[in-house]
C-alpha cells in the first residue's frame, strides 16, 4: 500500500511543469561560457587520451595482422612438409 502512494506522490510532483530555461538568454550565456571554459580545461586531457586509444588500437590492429600471417606462413610450412613427406 505504501508503494502505491509513493507512486502516485511521484507521479504528481513530476507533473510540475518546470521552468523552461532554453529560452532564458542569460541562462543560455551563462551555460556557453561555462561549457567554454570547461571545455578548454579538458582539452588536453581529452587529445592525450585520444592519442593512446589511438596508438592502442593500431598497435592491436598491428598484431592481429601479424598474428594471421604467421597462421598463414605455418600452414604453408604445414603443407609443403606433406608434400615433402608424401615425395
């Protein structure tokens, strides 16, 4: 019973409608700037974390491939000793 009444006081007080501030011009400065300088301060933070995941991701890249041609390498090995053993 008491769920149900936590529910419904729920589903009521979100029913307010808020305050658009989209449309505050102010607010919407205020926000920009913010963000600006925000983004400013991360920067280098977030070039040098993309500069890893980069480097990591190619030196994944990098051994896949070196992984599948040393495949293709032993099992060339493999078939040129059967057709040696069969000879």
């Amino acid at each position: 019973m008491r769920w149900i009444f936590v529910i419904l006081v729920l589903g009521l007080v979100s029913c307010e409608d808020p305050k658009d501030y989209s449309k505050d011009y102010q607010t919407r400065k205020v926000v920009d700037s913010l963000y600006r300088k925000k983004l400013k301060e991360l920067k280098p933070d977030l070039t040098a974390q993309c500069s890893v995941r980069t480097v990591l991701a190619i030196d994944k890249m990098v051994d896949s491939i070196l992984l599948l041609r040393r495949q293709e390498v032993e099992e060339i090995l493999r078939r040129e000793a059967l057709e040696n053993a069969n000879k």
